[in-house]
C-alpha cells in the first residue's frame, strides 16, 4: 500500500507541478496573456485523456507486459526529456499562437505528460489486482490531494524560491524518483502472481453518458472563471491555481471512502452563488476581490455537484479505468469548448453565462435522474423548487448578451476582446472609444477639427505629452512605442519624424487603421511592426531612440516580462543618447510605479513620474507616467515642472528577472 500511495502521490504532483511550470516558460513568447494558460490547460487535458488511454489499453495486458512496457517507456524518457524549450523554438511574429503554444508543449512535456496522467488509473489498477479485497478510489483522493499541494505550493512556495530553470531541473528529479517508485511497484506486481482481470459490461455496469457530461461542464467552467478573473489582471500563477486548486478539492472531497457531498447544500449554494453572478455579469461591477471570491465559489459548489453525482454512478473496481477515461475525455471536451471553439464562435465571453445555465440544468436533472432518489415526496418539493432560481438564473444570464448602446465593432481573438462604440453621437464631442476587456485603451474625436487631438492618456498635459514635447525640436525625432492601441502618439509626429509602434495582437492593428484616424493622417512616419515588442526589440541592430514608450500595462493583462530587468536593460541599450524611457503604470488592480522605481534603482537611471487627473473635458483619462533616463539632465522643463521624484518608492516590490516574479507583491486586492 506504501509503494503504490508513494507512485500516486509523487505522480500527481510531478503531474499538476508541470503546468504552472510550463505557463511561465511559455508567457513571454505570447504576449503575457491570459489565453496563454486557457491553450495550457486544454493541452494537459487532451494529455490527460491520453494518459488515461493508455493505462486503459495497457491495463487489459497481462501483469509481466504491463510492468515491462511502462517502467521500460519512464526509463527512456527519464534520461532523453528536455522539459526547458529553446529559443529556436519562439514563435515568430504573426503565427498562429493557439497551435504555436501547444507545438512546444507536445515537443517538450509530451511524453512525459503522457506516462504522468496514467500513473493514477494504473497504480490503482494493480493496485486493485494486488489487494482485490479493498476499494482502489481512495486512492484517486491521494492523487487529487497532491495535485492541490503542488498547485498551490508553486505560487507561495516554489516559485519565490526557485528559477524556471531551477523549478525544471527539481521536476526532472523528481521524475527519476518515479521511475523508482514504479520498479518497485512493479516488482510487487510480478511477484504476486495475481490473474489477469478482463474488463466485461457486467463487471463495469455500463458506460453512462453522465461520465462525460458532468466533468465536461466542470472543466469548462474552470476555464471560463479562469479566462474571466485574468481579463484584466496578469495571469500569474495565483490566479491560474486557485480555480485549479478548487476545481481538484471537490475530487477529493467527492472520492473519499466516505465523500463529504451533500446534494441539496451544494445544489442551493451554487443556484444562490449564480444568481448573484448573473447580476455581476449584467452591471458590470469592477470590485476584482468580489470577483475572486464570488466566481470561485459558484465553480467549487458547481464542481461538488457535478463530480458529486460522478461519484454516485462510479463502477466496480474492474471498470475504473474506462471510467477514468470517460472522465478525462469529457474534461478534454469542455477544455476545447472554451480554448477553441468558444473563441471561434463568440466576439465576447458568452460561453461564461451559458455554462452557468447549462449547470444549473444539468444538475437539477441529475437530481430528478439520481439512483439514489429522495426518500420522501417533500424531499422531492424541495429539490423542484430549486427551478425559480433556474428560471431567474437563465433570464439575468442572458442579458449579458445585450448589446450596449453605441457599439460599432466588437471581435475576439487568442489576446482578447475589443470594443470599438460611438460616444455622445450627433454632438461636436461625439468620439470613438476603443475597449480592450473592461478597460479603455484609446478614444478619438471624430470632428475635423478635434480628431487630430491626443486624447485618453496622452494628453499634452499628461507625462508622455509633456515628454514628448520637450523632445528636440530642431531635428526629427526617432520614437519607439511597445503597445499600439489606436495609435494616439501618432498625432504628435511632425514631417521627418519617425514613429514606429510594436503590436502582438493583428486585430489591434485592423482596428487602429480601420476606425481610427491617427495613424494614416500622422505627418510622421509611421511604421506598426507585428510581433511581441520586446522580442521586436531584440531582433533589431537598430538602435537610437529619442523617447521608447511602453504603453503596454493599463490593462488586459499587463504582460510581465516586459517589466523585468533583462527588458529594462534592452530598453537602455536602444536608447540615442539623452533618450527617455516612458513607461505608462496606470493600473487597476497593479502598483507599477513600485515596480518601475524599483528596477530604475537597481539599473542606476534616474527617474520621475508624472501624474493626470480625469478631464471629461478634453476626453483625458487619469493617468500616471514614470520618465527614466541615464542622466537626470535628459528630462525637459516642461517635464520637470511637473514632476515628482521616485524618492520613497522601490520599497515594496522585488526586483523581477525572467526567471523571478512576484506579481502577488505588487497587486492592489
């Protein structure tokens, strides 16, 4: 019983160790964005269904090519796997970034993943032929208790601790032990001596359509909530476990000998949990704490009942890996719903309101299905009367889908969604507003005579307006800005300027020339180049910026590794001398100027920022610039008449590398 709780144990958390882990080696090759742990998680699903495949095939072999095959494939991958991708392997500018991302994942965690997601269905498959007299489902829960040490253990414990490359090198270690731990099981294995168990439709009670149907919803729930919580917020490892974490609870909680679910509690607390959400979803509330905490606690309640009622319709032990497999697979399902179709068919986050709905149904019906019925007719009024909500449920989710008023455009894509509305049509305000999320990136007026005007934030009055306009005014200026949005800073070019923008996201650049005016009537030359801007940046010998203005960070998950000391260095190093640095931290939920005071102090620049109140007025929004330069002497007086020193920030944020971040220290909760 030791060795195979050991493998079980050491196999999960080798297993759900990885993702986390895989995500940060991945992020800054995409653009820091959310999606990037949406195309993950649908990765290690699809790898999860494999793995359960195979210990399923593999389990219907005699005990000897069971051993013989598997512990022969842990050995081999043991000694050949690189789990670290390469440079060679970063995506180019323009490439598909959905099937780039899950290329690198297949070529570097494949394999391995593979012999990982088959270690629980086939511990306890030999498990069960070893020990037939007792039952092989409490161990599912040690598997789904390691998972949660490891989830939850990367973001507080590991990840503070160790490297990437160190969080890798323990993995593989810790890969080798497995292999150990599967010798010695195997040994076991063989010595017993036990009969080959052939799986039969009587022995396993059928295959029931609700195996794939309850972990299909859970699965796409836990991704919705996951898409949703990191809109807006960097989607740093806290924010990818918790949900996670939460989502393998309700497996342990629902797969111990004696499982802690109570249908009714958890039936009612999530219809009450998503009427509240529904009204979330209809006014809009910012408040990301309540958000945290509403959303994860309408997916843990969904997830009890949905792996709850899983639970009640589990077969004999002689069936256990069909079942696993059934599992996996709709999980699989719901994972491809939300990565890939769901993107594919909605310009927004729909699939969030319609897989509440779709719970809500599926678990009343279970109710009404459940092989264990209510024991008396009032029982039964009591669950039926849980359809009001269902009612008040299915009518506040769908006003979601009303359209605001003035939208013109609206479209989504692995980076996000984007809106384009019409503000104070018919009037001479009357302007374009362009919304990445739930926050606004740009806007510009659509008269003759004001759509030429700087708006949003980067009025004249604003830190990058009053940079820019200290600039040299007796030469053309050479400008480089990382983040388009709809290309205000082209309106302050002049003939012979030269302004180039870096832009991860195409629709971005479709919609800045499509809707907008700044960019094609600019007197500068303007160059928009595709592809991450940091990646940009180090492909290109060029170098000689006047002012590199990173307007990347206002919203829609602010992408960390551009604001690491290796970027920060390579934003100096392109710098012409007595060049500026323009780094916009207005934020949400962040604190950058902490963050950006820090790496100035580390890097030795000198630094001030600037701050600009709301002015409906003139269509400014609040904002806050940090100016950093080699020389204080680089900073104009228009700057310096308005700007405050970085003396007493720096104090509270770590200073973040490519292997170090900690946007949990820096978030404003």
């Amino acid at each position: 019983m030791a060795v195979h709780a050991l493998a079980t144990f050491l196999g999960a958390f080798l297993l759900f160790f990885c993702q986390p882990m895989m995500g940060r080696f991945l992020l800054p090759w995409f653009g820091g964005g959310a999606a990037v742990w949406t195309v993950s998680l649908l990765f290690f699903q699809v790898g999860l269904v494999a793995g359960y495949a195979y210990a399923h095939v593999l389990s219907r072999l005699s005990g000897k090519l069971q051993v013989g095959v598997h512990c022969s494939l842990l050995v081999l991958t043991a000694v050949t796997q690189n789990v670290v991708p390469g440079e060679a392997w970063r995506p180019e500018g323009g490439e598909d970034p959905t099937w780039a991302a899950l290329r690198i994942l297949a070529a570097h965690i494949g394999l391995p993943y593979l012999l990982l997601s088959a270690t629980a269905p086939l511990i306890q498959s030999w498990f069960a032929r070893v020990h037939p007299g007792e039952s092989p489902y409490r161990l599912y829960a040690t598997s789904n208790l390691a998972a949660l040490i490891a989830l939850f253990g990367y973001p507080f414990l590991f990840e503070p601790a160790l490297r990437r490359g160190e969080q890798a090198f323990a993995w593989q270690m810790g890969f080798g032990l497995l292999v150990v731990c599967f010798l010695v099981a195997g040994r076991g294995m063989r010595r017993a001596g036990v009969p080959d168990v052939r799986e039969s439709s009587a022995s396993v009670g059928g295959w029931h359509p609700l195996w794939l149907i309850l972990p299909g919803l859970s699965s796409a729930l836990l991704l919705a909530v996951t898409n949703r919580l990191s809109e807006n917020v960097p989607p740093f490892p806290f924010l990818w476990v918790l949900p996670l974490s939460l989502h393998l609870l309700s497996f342990v909680l629902c797969f111990r000998e004696r499982p802690l679910y109570h249908r009714g509690l958890f039936v009612r607390l999530f219809g009450v949990g998503a009427l509240l959400l529904a009204g979330q979803l209809h006014h809009q509330t910012p408040d990301f704490l309540w958000h945290l905490v509403l959303q994860n606690t309408v997916l843990f309640c969904a997830c009890m009942v949905m792996h709850g009622e899983l639970y009640r319709r589990r077969p004999r032990a002689d069936g256990l890996t069909g079942y696993y497999l059934a599992i996996a697979t709709g999980g699989a399902l719901g994972g491809v719903l939300v990565a890939i179709v769901s993107p594919a068919v909605f310009e927004r986050l729909s699939e969030f309101p319609l897989l509440l709905i779709a719970t809500t149904a599926v678990a009343f019906w279970t109710g009404r299905r459940d092989p264990r019925p209510p024991s008396s007719l009032w029982a039964s009024v009591k669950l039926e009367s849980g359809l009001v909500p269902v009612v008040l449920l299915g009518y506040l989710g769908l006003q979601a889908f009303n359209e605001e008023e003035g939208v013109i455009h609206r479209s989504r894509n692995f980076f996000g969604t984007q809106t384009v509305k019409v503000i104070e049509e018919g009037t001479p305000r009357a302007r374009y507003e362009y919304g990445h999320g739930v926050i606004v990136h740009g806007m510009q007026y659509l008269g003759d005579g004001f759509r030429h005007l700087p708006t949003a934030y980067f009025t004249p009055i604003s830190g990058i307006g009053l940079a820019w306009n200290d600039l040299a005014q007796d030469r053309p200026r050479h400008v480089g800005v990382i983040g388009l949005g709809v290309g205000t800073l082209a309106a302050y070019g002049r003939p012979g300027d030269r302004i180039r923008f870096y832009e991860i996201d195409p629709k971005v650049i479709a919609v800045a020339n499509e809707l907008f005016f700044y960019l094609k009537e600019s007197k500068a030359d303007v160059e928009v180049i595709l592809g991450d801007g940091r990646s940009s940046l180090e492909a290109e010998s060029e170098k000689g910026f006047d002012l590199l203005v990173l307007d990347a960070f206002s919203g829609d998950a602010p992408p960390a590794h551009l604001l690491t000391q290796e970027a920060f260095e390579l934003y100096r190093d392109h710098l012409a001398p007595g060049g500026i640095i323009a780094v916009n931290v207005t934020n949400v939920y962040l604190d950058l100027l902490d963050l950006v005071a820090t790496q100035a102090r580390e890097l030795g620049l000198a630094g001030v920022w600037i701050s600009q109140g709301e002015d409906p007025t003139h269509a400014a929004l609040k904002s806050t610039w940090v100016l950093l330069a080699e020389r204080p002497s680089a900073f104009g007086p228009g700057v310096l008449r308005q700007a405050n020193r970085l003396d007493g920030f720096g104090e509270r944020a770590s200073i973040w590398t490519d292997e170090f971040s900690a946007p949990k220290e820096i978030l404003n909760w």
